[in-house]
C-alpha cells in the first residue's frame, strides 16, 4: 500500500514493487484484493489505466488507505522458488502474469558494475520516460478501430491459440479471453522494441514463442493420460505452427521428438523454445510419472 501510494503521488516516476519469496503462502490468502483491483480499472485520457481502490473498505482512522489504488506508473514482480517448501500457483493467479524463468547460468562471466556517481547525460545510460511504461492497451478490443484491419501480429496469436485450445480441453486446461489479449498485446507492442529480442548469443526470439512458453506451459501439470497426450499435440503444434495435424496421438515421430536428449542437436521447430520445454516436460512425465511447468 505504501508503494502504491507513492506511485500515486509521484506520477513523473515509474514504480516497481518487488516482492520476494511470494508463495511462501498461498497468493491469493494475501493478493486477492490486489487480484481484483487490476480488473475494475478506468483509462486516463492522459495515458495508462487507474484501478479502483484495493482494500475497497472504510477503515476508520486509517482511512488514508482505503482510497488507494493501482496507479498507471505502477508494476509488480514477484520471484519465487518452486519446491517442497512453497505453494503452487491457481489459475486465477497464472492468467494475471507473465512467467519469466531465471535458470540458465553462465558462472564465467563477471558482472563489472558501473560506478554510482554515472550521470544519464554521460551517454551511458539512458532513462526511458514514463510515458514508455503506461500501457496504452488492456484489452484487444482497445487497439481495433472500425474500419482498420486487425493488426496481423494480434490475428497470429488468436490463430494459434485457438489450435491450442482445441488440445488443452482433453484435460480442461483451455485458455481464456485474458490469455487471448495478454498475448495479443504483448505481439502487438513487440514490434517496438523488436530489436531486443535476441538471446545472449544474439540469436533473434520470436516474441510469440516467448509469449506462448510465458503463458500457456504454467497451466500444465499433473500425471494423467491425458496431460500426456497434452504435450504430445503441443509438441506437433511447435514443430509445425498453425498448420500442425493433431489428428493423432503420441506417434513414433513426436515420441522421438519428445525424448530426445536436451543436449542434441537443435529440433527444428516453428517455436523452439515453447517446444524444448514441452520436451523437459515430457521427459519428466516419462521418468517421475507427473510434470510440471516447474523445476
């Protein structure tokens, strides 16, 4: 509350609330209101969107509190570890975020830190304003003006989704309208920073492989036939894109696919990184009997 309060007051600055270690409780035991917040929210004509107040009640004295809110220069990260120790994560809670994954280690190389007293207008760090950080969008519905064709980046993200779909319902897993235009919206203001979708090798990212690893692999987990034969149809899906036949089941071909050494030669793909990690997911299944999205 306190974050967000200052956010608030001081709109020229963009905000960051870190909150470390979040599932050490069930989320949503102290999230929900803020869950609920960043759905009933209002545009600003000036850019970026208000929520309504987050604790929603008169609380007397304190009553300060009860009228913050979500302000647009406002962003929250939450880091977690993922073992015997924590609390696995809801849907609710998935749909409403972007899963990035901090694994890979490259233990040679040495961090040199710039100095504290660097000034911006030394030409080595430049500050983006505010103004880049207010989302202009929430909704696909925001960006469509009558009259204007559907931007293609949007129409490729509804197009493979709805393949996904049609294999996520074997075990009730479908995603829905927000995942829809979370995704479309993330495409849609890629193509402004395209360029910074490299790997550290500087191999191009596709942002819709991203987008797709980011979003619809949490939602997977469990041990049954049909998460199995989940991950065999997602498998075909990023090898082929949208054009992917997912008449079959678990074939010869995608079993080899799917069992193949992590350390191999790179798999063809359409969305290689969406489909190495349906292979680590598989593998999992085959040798623990469940899997998971999670280490």
């Amino acid at each position: 509350l306190q974050q967000l309060r200052d956010a608030g007051l001081k709109t020229t600055e963009f905000h960051t609330c870190l909150v470390d270690e979040m599932n050490l409780a069930p989320v949503e035991y102290y999230f929900a209101e803020l869950l609920s917040a960043m759905e009933d929210i209002q545009r600003l004509s000036s850019g970026g969107y208000w929520s309504t107040p987050v604790t929603g009640c008169v609380c007397g004295d304190d009553d300060e509190w009860s009228r913050v809110c979500i302000p647009p220069n406002f962003a929250l990260v939450g880091t977690v570890n993922v073992d015997e120790t924590t609390h696995s994560f809801s849907r609710k809670v998935l749909d409403r975020a972007f899963t990035l994954e901090l694994s890979d280690f490259d233990l040679s190389r040495v961090s040199r830190r710039a100095s504290r007293d660097v000034q911006p207008e030394s030409g080595l760090t430049r500050p983006w304003p505010v103004s880049f950080w207010l989302a202009g969008n929430r909704r696909i519905a925001d960006v469509m003006r009558s009259g204007v064709p559907i931007p293609p980046e949007i129409s490729a993200a509804t197009e493979i989704l709805e393949q996904i779909n049609r294999v996520l319902i074997r075990a009730q897993l479908q995603v829905g309208y927000r995942v829809r235009d979370e995704i479309g919206l993330f495409l849609y203001n890629a193509r402004e920073i395209a360029a910074g979708f490299r790997s550290t090798s500087g191999v191009a990212v596709d942002p819709l492989d991203l987008a797709l690893w980011m979003k619809v692999l949490p939602r997977i987990t469990g041990s049954s036939q049909s998460v199995r034969s989940v991950l065999a149809a997602l498998a075909t899906i990023a090898q082929h894109g949208p054009l992917a036949d997912l008449s079959g089941g678990l074939d010869g071909v995608t079993r080899q696919v799917l069992s193949a050494s992590l350390e191999e030669e790179f798999v063809p793909a359409r969305f290689p990184l969406f489909l190495a990690r349906l292979r680590l997911m598989f593998k999992r299944l085959e040798r623990e009997g469940f899997t998971s999205f999670w280490n």
